[in-house]
C-alpha cells in the first residue's frame, strides 16, 4: 500500500498545505501552514484529498489481467529473463547459470549474455530492446512487458471520419438485397456517396487496409460479403431481445410450417421430383401431431386435412396395412415395419389436442376454409411476423432433424444445396412418394417420439433429457380436461 511520509508537508487537492501534527487512532490531526488552522480528519478522508499519491492498481496492470493468455505467457516469460539479468536467478528454471552470476559478472555481460539467449531462440532482441524492456520491468512489473497492440483500450472506430462512417454504414445497409460483392464495392460505393453528399469538400477516404478493418468491424456477423439468403435472414429478424420460452401444457402452441426436402422420389409418372413436407409440431412435446407429403405446394383442403389428421389418432384410422403392403413390395429398398409392431407403438401414442396453431402468412394457411375449420374445432390461429422463421423455431429445427438423422442414409438423397448434390443422383434406385411418406411416419413413431431432446428437460433435475412421451406423460398429469378426438365414421 501506499504510505504518506509524515515529516514532508502534505499537499490537499483545494491546493492548501498541511503539516502532520498528531495521530490518534485512524484520526489524523493537521495544521494549515498557510492560516495555522488545525483539523482532525480520518484517514479514509486523507486518502482522498491528498494529491500526489500514484494508483494503487496501475491502468496497466489491471488491462494485463484481461490480455489473452497468449500474450500475458509471453510477457511473463520476458519477465523471468530480465529477472535472471537483475537477480540472477531465473524463476523458470530450477538451476542457476554462471554468465548471470551477479557477483562475478557486470549488468553489461549478463545483457549481452540475455541479447545472445535470445536471438539464439528465434525470438529478435538488441541490447537497446532488452535494456528498454527491463527499464519497463523495474518500474511496472511484468504488465508493462505485455505487446502494446494488445492493450490497446481506445475504440477501434474512434479515428474514423464522421462523414466517412456515416456513408459506409449507408453502404452496408444498401447491401441487404443486392448480390453480393466484394470489400472493394463497398468502398468505391462509399467514396461515390461521399462526393455526393459532399461534393469538393467531402473528406479523403482512408487507405485501403484503414477500410478493409472498418469494414470488418461493421459488418461483422452481417455476412455483408457472405451468403447473400444469410444476409437477408438476418436482415429479416426482428430487432428484438430473443428470449427461451418453455411451454409446459401440450397443445398450447402447436407449429406448423412446409418445407421441400433433401431428397428426390418418383413421382406417379416415374420423374425423380423433391417432395414438399408439411408438419404440425406441439412446442410442449415435441410430437409430430400430423403431416402431409405432396409433389406440388399444398392448397387450404390439404391443410384441413393435415388438422383432421392431428384430431383422428392412428386407432380411429382406417386401416391401411393392404396398401403398406404393396408399397413395401413396389419399393425393395425401404424396409416398413411389420403390420404387429406399427400396432404395438400406435396404441402407446399420445393424443395431443391442438389449442393454438402458429403458421405464417401462406395464402394456403390464411384461407377461409383453413380458418373455418380451426374455429369449427376449437383450435386459435396465430401469425408469425413475415419473413421471421425464428416465430416457428422447433418445427424448422424438426426439418433439420429430418435431413440429417433419416434422409441423408437413402437412396436419391441431393444435401442442403447444390454444392453438396453427389453426381447424377437421379440414377440412383429411387423410392416412391407413397413410400417416403410410410417410412416418415414409422420414423416419427419409432425414432422420433421416443428420442430424447435436448429442449425437453426434467424441472426438477435440468440434466436429465426427456423424450416426447415422457414429457407427453410428465404434462398429461397436471391436465383437467379429457378432448374426444375423431373417428373412422368422421
């Protein structure tokens, strides 16, 4: 800590001069020498009019602390060389070398004994460096040795020219829907705004590199010279706080959302074509109440019948067992379950009533006959914010899941886009559209309702995983109302 010599006068931060007279306890008493006047003053007060005192934590050794450790290893490691100069002794190593024995060798002999160590391990040192590093070392410690591009605290914008700042900003903003370019445009573009806005007094532009870093700062996370759908997407979000909301009763927020899938099957009239899925997810469970697969976008009257299905449990349906069957038999390489075990998990699935259904604003899914059949149920409506897939979260995450836990492994299979797309994948032994559609409803009925997700968590124990029936189950005891569902003469 710091310490106040009491014979020398004391200066205030008002300018006055005191003189120590006595001490009592933490209580100071001193006179004015200017006026004689005495006064008793704690020391915590002292301590804060007294002028001249240095920091008792240095600006420099508390940056140190938040260097990378990269950096602060290096610093510390120059910091037992210049030790071993001024000591002697080196707290890195176990052993003491003769060149820099303190008492048989001068400071000048064990610096050009450092300057040799050095250079001898790649590192580019001169005497005048080791003495100006070990001049640093004495009055700061090993914080002061840190690299000074490091600890830099100042705003990386805080040289830019106003007028240049606000032209690139323009310019990055400009870029939301065009194709994308390259850091060069957004500079000619920003010099362009800058004479237009300016004419001959606008300022001059920064170098090239001065731009590259700017550039780099604003558009970090923007993909601005990315992915230009990224960029869109973003540009989309709402620009909002985005928060976890955990939704306990099953079928309070039910997520519906179509998507074309990954993969190519045979259509009707034997041409590969990418089907369209369409799933209506419960947020609570994670089930996949219903789903539909068509060839075309689906219309309002495949919509309603996507809700007749989420409302008709597979016991109440007719039975299909002679058309799985054939599918199986016109498809050698999908392998459907047996007619016994699609029975033995059909009776064990849950029945989740759909209370509230968030779509987007589809003119399929914003039609009156869509809606009507809602109300006629029981079941609210609620939009998303345009261009937002972030309103319908776990049903875009189900269509991930989709793509990379079941259609990646099958035939005709094309990846996320087309650089990912194998070679004449059309070629390939591809299933049939009734077929995709059976196995889809096994693998949700098998695999996916009984896999455990990392969104559905025990409340009372956070690390425990559950699946879609456990929570299903878990949920289903805090319920009061039992819904009746459809039957086959429904």
């Amino acid at each position: 800590m710091t310490s106040i010599n009491v014979d020398d006068p004391i200066e205030f931060r008002d300018g006055s001069i005191h003189q120590f007279i006595a001490r009592s306890g933490s209580v100071i008493r001193l006179r004015n020498t200017a006026t004689g006047e005495t006064r008793d003053m704690h020391i915590a007060e002292l301590s804060q009019q007294v002028v001249g005192l240095p920091q008792a934590f240095p600006e420099i050794v508390r940056r140190f602390e938040n260097l990378p450790d990269k950096t602060r290893a290096a610093a510390v490691t120059m910091a037992d060389h210049l030790a071993e100069i001024e000591t002697g002794v080196n707290p890195g190593r176990a052993e003491r070398r003769p060149e820099y024995d303190i008492e048989k060798t001068t400071q000048n002999e064990r610096v050009a004994a450092k300057v040799q160590e050095l250079q001898k391990n790649g590192q580019a040192a001169s005497r005048a460096t080791v003495m100006r590093k070990l001049k640093a070392w004495r009055n700061d410690g090993a914080s002061a040795l840190a690299d000074g591009r490091a600890q830099r605290s100042d705003p990386p914008l805080k040289n830019i020219n106003p007028d240049v700042y606000d032209a690139l900003c323009a310019v990055i903003a400009d870029q939301k829907n065009r194709s994308t370019g390259t850091k060069s445009r957004l500079i000619a573009e920003t010099a362009a705004n800058l004479v237009r806005w300016h004419g001959a007094e606008a300022p001059d532009m920064p170098s090239n590199a001065t731009m590259y870093r700017y550039i780099d700062l604003l558009t970090k996370g923007k993909h601005t010279t990315g992915s230009a759908s990224t960029r869109r997407s973003l540009e989309n979000r709402p620009k909002r706080v985005f928060n976890t909301r955990t939704e306990l009763l099953p079928g309070a927020e039910v997520q519906v959302d179509s998507t074309t899938l990954d993969i190519l099957v045979k259509s009707p009239s034997g041409e590969p074509v990418r089907p369209i899925l369409t799933v209506l997810l419960d947020r609570a469970t994670r089930l996949v109440l219903a789903f539909t697969l068509r060839l075309v976008a689906g219309k309002a009257v495949d919509h309603v019948a996507l809700l007749a299905q989420a409302l008709t449990p597979p016991q109440n349906r007719p039975n299909n067992a002679v058309f799985r069957a054939m599918v199986q038999r016109m498809n050698p390489t999908v392998t459907l379950m047996s007619a016994e075990e699609r029975r033995e998990y059909e009776q064990s699935r849950p029945f989740v009533h759909p209370r509230c259904i968030v779509m987007d604003n589809g003119k399929d899914f914003t039609s009156e006959a869509f809606r009507a059949a809602a109300e006629m149920h029981g079941v609210d409506i609620r939009y998303s914010a345009p261009h937002t897939p972030t309103s319908k979260p776990l049903v875009e995450r189900n269509f991930g899941s989709i793509d990379s836990l079941l259609l990646q492994y099958r035939y005709g299979y094309v990846g996320r886009s087309p650089e990912f797309r194998g070679l004449k994948v059309e070629r390939e032994e591809l299933m049939d559209i009734y077929a995709l559609h059976e196995l889809l409803d096994d693998w949700f009925l098998k695999v996916w309702n009984h896999r455990p997700h990392g969104g559905l968590r025990d409340l009372m124990h956070p690390e425990n995983k559950l699946t879609p029936y456990q929570m299903f189950a878990a949920a289903s005891r805090l319920t009061s109302n039992l819904e009746t569902t459809f039957t086959c003469d429904d």
